[in-house]
C-alpha cells in the first residue's frame, strides 16, 4: 500500500508532499471480507477508515514499464486500509499500524480493466454511520497507478491476484477536531 498519495491527505497529515513514493506491507491476515466486521483490537483503541482504489494485479511481472503498467492489472475495487494510529505512529516504519487483523477489507467486486481501462478519474468516498467522511476523485494521485506499478515491480515481482491500495484522500479520524476513530457497532461504507 502507498501512503500520503493525495494532497489533501498529506495536507491534513502535516507533512511534506513526499519526493518519491513511500510503502509500506499490510500482512496477510489483515485481508478481510467486504462486508465482515473490523475488529477494534486489544492493544490499541485509535482505528482509522481510509477509503481506497485497489489495483488487482493480473499478469503481473518485474520491471515493467509505465507504458506497459496497465497491462498488468486485472481490475479494480474498493479497499479500507484500516489503521491504527497510535501504532502507526510509534516507530517511522507503519506495518504494524497497518496489519492487524481484519484491517484491509475490499470488494466485493472487481471492475475488470476492459470495463475500466483508466482508473484515473473516479470518484472515491468513506461515509462512517451514513455520513460522508472522506470525498474525492482519482485523479487527484500524486503518484498515479502507472507509476506506482513502474516503481514497485523495480523492487518486487508482482504477482497475479496481488493488491495494490493506491492511496486514500482527506478526510480520515485522525484529522478531525476532535478525532473520531471507529468505535464498536459503527458501520463503515467505502465507494
């Protein structure tokens, strides 16, 4: 997953518009079904929704380039790159912030790149309770999805059925005044 891809984001965050791309690894068990609960773990109380456009590897490969980069996606689909903020924040590196369990639903379906053939002009909202939360579109990336598969496969070979989280926008818990985290029984809605 890419963090602070959205200027208003990375606005709201307090940082600087980062001069190349910063990923993290969300683990395995986070992965979670689009309608199954998030758990609100034991050890920490400060989760985050983060409204996100996942990227479905298809063929996938090592060094491919940006012109070549949509021919490795299968499709598209929505994602919640839960976080937990207080330990996100403890240490520079935010995996483990990033992969307790059940913290990365998304689906339930995949638009396939012939029924989307460029993802980047798509609305993208969170609403928490009913109320929207998180508003935006995609083509507001700082890093689009061309450039983000060019990079990573310099590093990785990517691999079909793959997942890429491209990146929330404005709007998450942790920037509200007050901060409002998810509490137990509240639903949230990824668009």
């Amino acid at each position: 997953a890419i963090g602070l891809n959205y200027a208003d984001h990375i606005a709201e965050s307090q940082m600087a518009t980062p001069e190349h791309q910063v990923w993290f690894s969300k683990a395995p068990t986070s992965a979670n079904g689009p309608f199954d609960p998030i758990e609100i773990p034991k050890a920490g109380q400060a989760v985050d929704y983060e409204a996100e456009l996942v990227a479905v590897i298809g063929s996938g490969g090592r060094h491919i380039g940006l012109a070549d980069a949509p021919g490795a996606i299968f499709g598209y689909c929505v994602g919640n790159d839960v976080t937990e903020r207080a330990w996100q924040h403890r240490t520079p590196q935010w995996v483990l912030g990033k992969s307790f369990d059940t913290h990365a639903p998304f689906g339930p379906w995949i638009t396939t790149t012939d029924e989307m053939p460029d993802p980047h002009g798509l609305g993208i909202r969170c609403l928490v309770n009913g109320e929207t939360r998180q508003s935006s579109n995609t083509s507001h990336l700082v890093f689009d999805i061309w450039a983000q598969i060019e990079h990573l496969s310099k590093a990785m070979t990517l691999e079909p059925g793959d997942l890429i989280f491209t990146g929330t926008p404005g709007g998450i818990g942790a920037a509200m005044k007050p901060m409002r985290f998810l509490q137990p029984g509240d639903v949230v809605r990824v668009e």
